[in-house]
C-alpha cells in the first residue's frame, strides 16, 4: 500500500480551490489548506463543517467532491510533517508564504510554485537558501478557474494541455518524485513537462500576456466610460495581438541569448506566444490559423473580461489597479526587463508597455530604457536582489 502524502496547500482563491479538492480526492494525500488571511481560513473552514468541496469541469460537467482535512491560518499547523508543499498563490503573496513556512519545516520537503512566475527562484534562492527543500516552479496555473460558492464549490473552465516546469533548487532527499505526485493530482492534463534550467520558467511565463492586452486596449482611452464591459482575450483586435506578439518576440530573444552565454542558466528553447497557445489549448481552440483566431475561439476563454470598475451612474472604467497590472508587472515584466538587461538585449516593446505601466501603477521602474527606478526594489527582478550580470547569477547557485 501506497505511503500517504501530507500535502499542505498555499492559498485561497480560484486556483487553491481547485487544488485542494482534486488532491482530497486522492486515496493516499492527507490535504491542508494554508491561508495566511484568517478571514478566508474562518470562511472556508465554516463552509467544510457540513459539506465536501465540489470541483467542477465545465467541458463534460463532471464533478469530483472531496473534503481537505482542514483550513488554516496558522503555518505551524499546516506546515509541520508535510511531504510536498504547493504555492497557489498570487506572486506578490510568495514571499510571506515562503517565510511563514522557513520555520516549520520537520522534514526534507518539495515546494512547488504552481504558478512559480517570473522571479520566485530569486525569491526561493534568498528566503530557502539554507532549507532541506526542492523548488520546481511552474510557469502558469493549470486551469483557467473561478469560485461559485467560497469553500464549497469551484468550477474549472480551462484547462491547459500541457504545463512546463523546472526545477529551481534540489537540495532535499524526498522519499517520492514531486513531478509524477503532482500529475497523478492533477490527472491527464495538463501533461507536465520538465525543463532543466535555473531561467527558463521566468522566460516561458506568459505573465506579459495581461499587461500588454491591458496597453493595447487602453493606450489611447479618452476617459469616458463605457456602457459594457469589454472581453479581455476574445475583444482582441489585430492591432493588440500585433503588440503582444512583439513583446513575445523580445522575450524569446533574450531567451535565446541567455541560452548563448550561460547554457547553464537557460535552455535558450522558449516558445512565442502562438505556439504556446498551440501548445496549451490546443483541444479548445477552434481556429489555429493565427495567434489572433486562437485568441479570438479560445473556448478557455470564453466570457472573461476586462478588469472595470462600476461608476455611480452604472457605466464601466478599467481598473488599472487589477492584478493584471499590479500582480503582474513586478512579478513578471519587470523580470523579464531585467533579465533582457543581464542579457544585453534591447527590448523597446518592452520599454514601451513597462513605461506605460509604471504611470498607471504610480511607480517608478523604468528610467529611459533601464531598470534604474526607485521602485525597483519592489518587484522580482534579479537587479532587485542585486544581480548585475548573469556571471553573478550563476555563481550563486
């Protein structure tokens, strides 16, 4: 008989719901919930006192229910003796997750980011140097998700055909393999793939994908709000996904070259956004002819919208204050900025939507064409961390 697996979940929200109940249902997982916000662990834990978790998938309105052992806002009690620790959290949250849960560690442990993003092996790097743990980092959550009802039922929209990871640090003897643990959790898809380089999650992350479609669609807003919410991926014009393309290209570029002068850091084999869809969604997508269509017949993304806020008068105004921008910015173009920097590439795409971004943000990263801002210090960049070139990164590892 299989060993059971203590699996401690990090998070909250969509993706952590999801999670929690398809890992409940595994026969040989004893599942924790860990959210360091006490309102969320009071509400979710009220919510499994007289009912299971229902995670259900929208393409064939199949349900799985299944209950986690317990919600908690204490890492102390959520982390003590678990085997394999799982990051379903917003970027910006890693960082106090990574710290609450230092101190409990008992045993040699797995964490995985799932997502990972830009930057969480810098971040893994400085808060885990010293802790008998495996980091594998992922580049994007699996499923496109939401909460129906908090702690009682979810529903999967989306989910992605394949997902890549890597692994960011191997320091723990783990009793099991973290990757075929995981697949077996998340099921037949997405198939997870393993890449072998330190950068290479940070590269393939398509965490540019909301901030550049947020630029596109409202560079050139006159103010005046609008009668209806627009969709976010399926509005798309030709123009928008022309500019996201070309961030794309940028970020492959300096992919590439970080391949080119340290092949230990990076593969230098990171996909354009296209055939990443490709890759992805390619059983939702109804037209692959261009990046474009796929965007556009994504059935993934079916009626998701851009981030508004409601006027008094009951009209629509972007929220630029969204995890689009906020979230994703310093914990996702502001590293792969700085990365194309260690890099030496030249990146005005980039430049161009970052300082866009950095207006609306009310921050201070971009200064000309370098990362030399204020506000530097606040995101996942590895000049924030104090990295100058990518000599230093591989020296620290």
């Amino acid at each position: 008989m299989a060993e059971t697996k203590v699996v401690c979940i990090c998070g909250g929200g969509n993706g952590a719901h999801v999670l929690a109940g398809l890992a409940a249902a595994q026969a040989q997982a004893e599942v924790r919930v860990l959210t360091l916000l006490k309102n969320e662990a009071s509400k979710w834990s009220a919510s499994l006192r007289d009912s299971e978790l229902v995670v259900i998938r929208r393409d064939d309105s199949s349900e799985i229910m299944a209950k986690p052992a317990f919600v908690t806002d204490k890492a102390s009690r959520a982390v003590t003796g678990a085997d394999v620790i799982i990051f379903c959290v917003p970027a910006f949250a890693h960082r106090m997750y990574l710290e609450a849960i230092v101190p409990h560690l008992e045993r040699h442990v797995a964490i995985v980011g799932l997502p990972g993003r830009p930057g969480f092996e810098f971040q893994c790097l400085e808060v885990m140097r010293d802790a008998p743990c495996s980091v594998l980092s992922y580049e994007s959550l699996p499923w496109s998700c939401r909460i129906l009802e908090y702690g009682r039922k979810v529903e999967i929209l989306g989910t992605k055909d394949t997902l890549t990871g890597t692994a960011v640090s191997k320091k723990a003897q783990l009793r099991f393999d973290p990757v075929a643990f995981l697949q077996s959790v998340l099921g037949e898809l997405p198939a997870l793939v393993t890449a072998g380089k330190f950068l290479d999650v940070s590269l393939m992350s398509k965490s540019f994908i909301h901030p550049a479609l947020m630029y596109a669609k409202w560079k050139d807003w006159d103010g005046q709000p609008l009668s209806e919410m627009p969709l976010f991926y399926q509005g798309v014009s030709e123009s928008d996904v022309a500019f996201l393309s070309a961030v794309s290209d940028e970020i492959v570029t300096t992919a590439r070259e970080v391949g080119k002068l340290r092949p230990d850091l990076g593969s230098g084999d990171v996909d354009h956004i296209f055939p990443w869809i490709v890759r992805s969604y390619k059983y939702s997508v109804q037209d692959l002819t261009s990046l474009y269509t796929a965007l556009k017949t994504n059935s993934a993304y079916d009626g998701l919208l851009h981030p508004m806020t409601k006027t008094v008068d009951g009209k629509w105004i972007p929220d630029f204050t969204h995890r689009y921008l906020s979230e994703d910015v310093p914990c996702g173009l502001v590293v792969v900025k700085g990365l194309a920097e260690l890099a030496g590439v030249a990146s005005p795409a980039i430049d161009r939507l970052l300082a866009w971004c950095q207006v609306k943000l009310g921050k201070e990263f971009l200064v000309g064409s370098e990362l030399k801002g204020d506000d530097v210090k606040v995101t996942r960049a590895p000049q924030a961390f104090g990295y100058k070139a990518l000599d230093e990164v591989s020296a620290s590892l």
